[in-house]
C-alpha cells in the first residue's frame, strides 16, 4: 500500500533506491575500512588476482596471504596476551606452590611489575613462559588457554582479549577467503597458544597457524600417548624466522603478507619480492583515542625501519585512525 502523500511513481523509485543501498552495503567486502586510498588498493589487488581475463590473474592454488597476530589482527598492548596469560597462570601456580617464583623476573611478573619484567627483556620473558607454559600436554595447555580467554579482561580496556581483534582485518580475512585465498596466520606468538582461539576467533583452522615452539615431546607412559610440552624454546618466528617457517610449513611463497612490526619486516620482504603480483601490508597504530598510538619506541610493536621503507617497497602502509571506520566489533 502507498502511504498517504506519495505517488506510486514515487514510492517505485524511493524502494528502488533503498534496494540499491542495500544491494551496495551487501557488496562492499570492507565495510569497516573508510573509503581511502588503502581500502581501494586492497579491492584494486584482490580483484585484479582472481579476474581469469586480468593480466595478473593467479590461480587460487598460488593465492597464499599470511598474516601476523600480534598488533595485526588484535592488540598487543601493554604487553603481548600471551604474556598476561602467562602471568596470571603464574600466580594462579605461587598460589599453590609459591616456590615456583624462584627468580627475579618470575617474582616480578607475579607481583605485577610491569616495568621489571620489561627490564628483563626477552630472557625474562623466555623464563616466564617455560614456567607456565611447560608441564602439560598439547591439548591441556590449549584448553588452559581458552578458559583464561573466557573469563580474563585486560587492564585498560576491560574488554575479553577475544573481543580486541580488529574488526576491518577480520573483514579482509573473510574477503580473501571468499576470492579463493588460503590465510594463514604467521606469528612471533606460540604456537599452541595461537592455536586455542585461531579457528574460533579468525576462522583460520590450527594446521593454519605457524608459530613460536617451545621444546616438547613424545610421550607414551602415561594413560595415553601424548605430546608433551617441555621448558626450553625450540624455534622462534619471528624476523628472519618467519620466510624460513613459511617455506618449512606451507611451501609456497605467499603473494599477500600483513604485519605490524619490524618483527614482520623479513616476511613482507620475501613475499613482494617474487614474481608476478604482490602485496605487502603494514597495520600502522596511529590511533591513542579507540587503541593505542606507537610506532617507534617500546618494547612491543616497534616499527622503525619499516615506517621508513614502506613506501619505497610499495607497501601499503594502513593509518588506523584514518583508513579504518571502526576498530573493535563492538564498538567503535
């Protein structure tokens, strides 16, 4: 029924119109992403890869894009999740046996001095982790992690851990799984800690996630057989470390690689530097009013060199808060 006032002939072209804004919302892959330069080379990218009549057409077997965790897809401040988790399994662990806080860093840590367990750099860090992530099996470890991401908060914002991904990145995931990529996340993080949530969070299944590993084993004394995990690193992806774990694990180069940190430098660099069609991707955290704001100082996140050389790489380099509408998904 036309409403009173309005001509048929009116309402046809006033439903019309509100069609074509939904068919228009319905077809834009990156509603969270304003309507910048970056978002438009990301589309222009995507696109021109998967069009069979394009000249830079790749086949979807070759359509590889790996993505950093930390401070790419979700926030890494004050200090890396993994760590928080870290240090709350560690008092949970004082609690019951408070000579496990046998060192200055682990005494730190437990107390919640920030600033000390900084200090101690990573070899602190590295003592922090095989405290409280050794001692269990594979899945028992997992399963620790992901009853901490139900219930923990983080200090400043007060949302769950799980809530602080990036809502335009979980967009850009989705996209490129719906034009035929692989998305793999590639990450200085642990492996199993990744791992817990990747598949919940990100859509992107365990055997998708490249990680830090510690030591481990295999062990068949108990009930059943089991993968053990033991203190001591094994293998850190990070750097250098990350083309050599892409190469090892999924054994094609990527032709899109994100990341955040100079940590992912090495990974943007061996990706668009092979043949054919490449993106390279720096989520740049300029935004202190919904996030954070750092670039090159702190222990965490530091972007330096490739603040200076993305341009020149042709690398896009994402403003956050100018190239992103919303950051969280809930929220703003």
């Amino acid at each position: 029924m036309v409403r009173p006032g309005l001509t048929t002939a009116t309402a046809t072209a006033a439903a019309a119109l509100v069609a074509l804004a939904a068919t228009a919302a319905l077809a834009d892959p990156l509603p969270s992403w304003r309507d910048t330069d970056a978002k438009a080379r990301l589309v222009g990218f995507v696109e021109a890869v998967t069009d069979p009549a394009s000249g830079d057409y790749v086949t979807p077997a070759a359509r590889i894009a790996v993505f950093d965790n930390d401070g790419t897809l979700w926030a890494e401040k004050p200090i890396y999740f993994q760590v928080l988790f870290a240090i709350d399994r560690l008092r949970e662990m004082a609690g019951d046996d408070p000579s496990v806080l046998n060192s200055d860093a682990l005494r730190a840590a437990a107390a919640g001095d920030m600033a000390t367990v900084a200090a101690s750099g990573a070899e602190g860090l590295l003592e922090i982790v095989a405290a409280t992530h050794s001692g269990l099996s594979v899945e028992e470890f997992e399963a620790e992690v992901r009853a901490w991401l139900d219930v923990a908060r983080h200090p400043q914002t007060g949302m769950t851990y799980a809530a602080m991904v990036y809502q335009p990145m979980l967009e850009l995931l989705r996209y490129l799984r719906d034009e035929g990529f692989r998305t793999w996340i590639v990450s200085g993080g642990g492996l199993h800690f990744i791992r817990a949530f990747a598949e919940d969070v990100y859509n992107v299944p365990p055997e998708q996630v490249v990680g830090s590993t510690g030591e481990a084993r295999y062990d068949a004394e108990g009930p059943a057989p089991r993968i053990a995990k033991d203190p001591g690193v094994a293998f850190v992806d990070d750097g250098a470390g990350k083309p050599l774990a892409i190469d090892a694990r999924i054994g094609r180069r990527p032709i899109f690689a994100a990341g955040n940190s100079d940590g992912d430098f090495e990974m943007l660099e061996w990706t668009t530097a092979g043949d054919g069609p490449r993106f390279g991707m720096i989520v740049h955290h300029t935004d202190a009013a919904r996030e954070f704001a750092y670039d090159r100082e702190g222990h965490v996140g530091r972007l330096d060199r490739g603040l200076d050389e993305a341009e020149a790489r042709g690398w896009l380099l994402v403003d956050m808060a100018e190239d992103w509408e919303r950051v969280w998904p809930a929220g703003n």
